[in-house]
C-alpha cells in the first residue's frame, strides 16, 4: 500500500483509476533512470520503453506522449483532414471529455454510433458510412474503438466484434483507431493478448496513468510511417518532451510490477458489485474489469445528496455519471478491505436517510 496520503477527508478514492500515485517502488526507479533527449530519440529509457510497447502491441513504432488526449488528437490530425468525419460512439472519451479537440485539432466532425455497454456492430458502421459524394457529405475517414469502453461499463470488445467492425471499416477505405485507455485491463481479464487485439488498427495508444499507477504517460503505436508524421503533430501541440526517461521509467516499472495484479482491481470490482447489489434501491450492472456502474433513481434520495453524504460522512469518493447513474473504479491504491469498508459505509449512509 503506499505510504502517500489521499486527500483531506476520503478514505476510499473510487472516482477513477487516474488517482492511483506511484508507489516508493516506481519513485525509485524514476529517480534511477537514465536519460537523454527525447526530442533527438537519445533518451535511453524512453527508446527502451517504446520498443517494449511495439513489442506488446505488435506495431512497427511508437511515440512517447503525455497524454491520452493527445494521443487520441495526433491519430484524428492523422486520419483526417478539415471537414472529414469520425465513426465513434457517443458515450466514449474523445466524443465527451476531451472538450471538443476532434473539431478543434483535426477539423473534423464525429457521427455518433450507439448501442449498449459502448459497443456496435458491422452493420451499424457500414449505415454510418457515408457513400462518397463530391458535393454534399463528409468524408467518412476513420473508426474510433475504445477498450475497455469506458462510460460503456469497462466492458471488453471480443475478438470477433472487432474483426468484424474493422472489416466493415477497411472494406470501405476507412483506417482503424484504437483508444487502448484500459487495453491493459481487457488483456488481464481475457487472457487475449495486446498485438491480438491491435492487429487490425493502424494506430492504437496504451495509457499508464489509469490502472497501471503512473504519474504522466501513454504510447502511441502505428507503422514506421504513420510515426514520422505523428512526431510532426507531437510537436506542433507542444508534446514533444526532453529528459522523458524520468517518466518512461515509470510505465517501465509499470508493465513488470501492475501489468498482471489488474486482476485484483477486477476481483475488487465484483466484490463492490456484489455489495452494492445488495443495497435496495440501487441497480448495479454487471462488472467486466474495473468499473462499477450503478443507478441511484430507486433510492428515494437525489444523486448529489447521495455522493455527498457518502464523502463528507464516511470518506468513501464515488463519481457522477449522467443523471441518475454514479461510477465506481477500482485501482492499486484501493484494497480488498477497502471495498468492504467502502460498501458498509454506503449501507450506512442510507440508513440515515
Ligand atoms: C482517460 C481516458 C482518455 C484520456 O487519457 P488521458 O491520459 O487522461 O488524457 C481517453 N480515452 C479513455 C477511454 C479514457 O478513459
């Protein structure tokens, strides 16, 4: 467990894996790492951590960024040009939590996919795309796939659907993007490895800063040419780091030591589940990796009386989803423990109702 403070007042951060805060373990090898260059590719660590990655991901090369979000933006500028239109689905990150930058970086426009848990299908993506026409529609230029979906429920795409939406896709001329924000956590939880997953995606990014207990970091993965570009783009939005080895070190540590104990956040997630389930009023959906999604409506208390009497009466953080829907993450910073604690304050939080 780390020996760094949460702040004043919660004593279980369940608003997302982001708070996870590097344990002794990674600060040390932070402090440790050799370092270079970044910018003319002589930062050791950062060169070894990019191999790595390729490595995992089954991709000719990769950059060091420092975050999803531009990481998500240099693919769009990648993909498209002013005008063109992004196939996404409408509960995913790029479309509502990254205040606008697919409009904004790339020109580009979204047309919005739906369907349960984040997910769709062929069929939905081959009515999405719009035929060619030189007057009047938008370019149907690239998929956008998140996994785990996120606002989905952390729910992993299978193998099958993502043949068969890149299928679609290709067929229609259109590239593949991979929002890989928690691909780690759909390796851990179906034994399908990264590069299985990446095949069919021209570009693919992994964040270290969720489950994997890192400060600042992600990598983005593509062919050797779609890299040289993308260095263009990392630099104009100001991505382009120095002595980066000091944060490599980190996601380095990361994949040897919070790779595979994902499955505890998993464990923990439908041990929470389970708890929760038990409370009347709520409706909790079934967890997949490390997100709990419940419903608050049939509790007889408003959403915001319910997550505030639980932070400042019982320390216990969960986040708003929507209206009427809360999210709850596991991460290496919240323990088995602390998930019982977390569920018999909430059974006591609504005692006092
Ligand atoms: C967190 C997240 C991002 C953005 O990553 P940052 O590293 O926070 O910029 C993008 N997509 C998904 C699905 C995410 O969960």
């Amino acid at each position: 467990m780390p020996s760094y403070p949460l702040p004043p007042g919660i004593r279980v951060e369940l608003v997302s894996d982001t708070a996870t805060r590097p344990s002794p373990g990674m600060r040390r090898a932070m402090a440790e790492a050799v370092v270079g260059d970044e910018q003319k590719r002589e930062d050791p660590t950062t060169n070894r951590l990019l191999e790595r990655v390729c490595e995992l991901l089954g991709k000719e090369d990769a950059i060091f960024l420092p975050s999803g979000c531009m990481c998500n933006s240099i693919a769009y500028r990648l993909h498209c040009r002013p005008g063109d239109e992004i196939l996404i689905h409408d509960s995913y990150h790029a479309v509502n939590y990254e205040v606008g930058a697919p409009a904004a970086l790339a020109g580009a426009s979204v047309r919005l996919l739906s369907g349960p848990d984040g997910l769709f299908d062929a069929q939905q993506v081959r009515q999405a795309i719009r035929p060619p026409h030189i007057n009047h529609h938008p370019r149907s230029r690239v998929l956008s796939v998140e996994q785990t979906t996120n606002v989905g429920g952390g729910k992993v795409w299978s193998l099958d659907a993502l043949r068969a939406v890149t299928a679609e896709a290709r067929e229609h001329g259109l590239a593949c993007h991979m929002d890989g924000a928690r691909l780690w956590n759909a390796v851990v939880k179906s034994g399908v490895t990264a590069s299985e997953y990446c095949e069919r995606f021209d570009t693919v990014w992994v964040d270290f800063t969720k489950g994997m207990g890192c400060p600042v970091g992600s990598v983005f993965a593509a062919s050797a040419d779609l890299i040289r570009e993308a260095w263009r783009v990392k630099h104009q939005l100001g991505g382009a780091m120095r002595q980066s080895g000091i944060l490599a070190a980190a996601c380095l540590y990361a994949l040897d030591h919070n790779f595979e104990r994902l499955a505890e956040d998993h464990a923990n997630a439908e041990r929470l589940a389970a708890g929760l389930s038990d409370i009347a009023g709520l409706a909790v959906e079934a967890p997949e990796t490390n997100m709990v999604f419940f419903r608050v409506d049939g509790l007889g208390i408003e959403r915001g009386e319910f997550l505030s009497r639980l932070l400042s009466d019982h320390s216990v953080r969960l986040g708003p989803n929507g209206p009427v829907r809360i999210r709850a993450v596991t991460h290496l910073d919240v323990s088995r423990d602390d998930i019982d604690f977390a569920v018999r304050e909430t059974v006591d939080a609504l005692k006092s109702s």
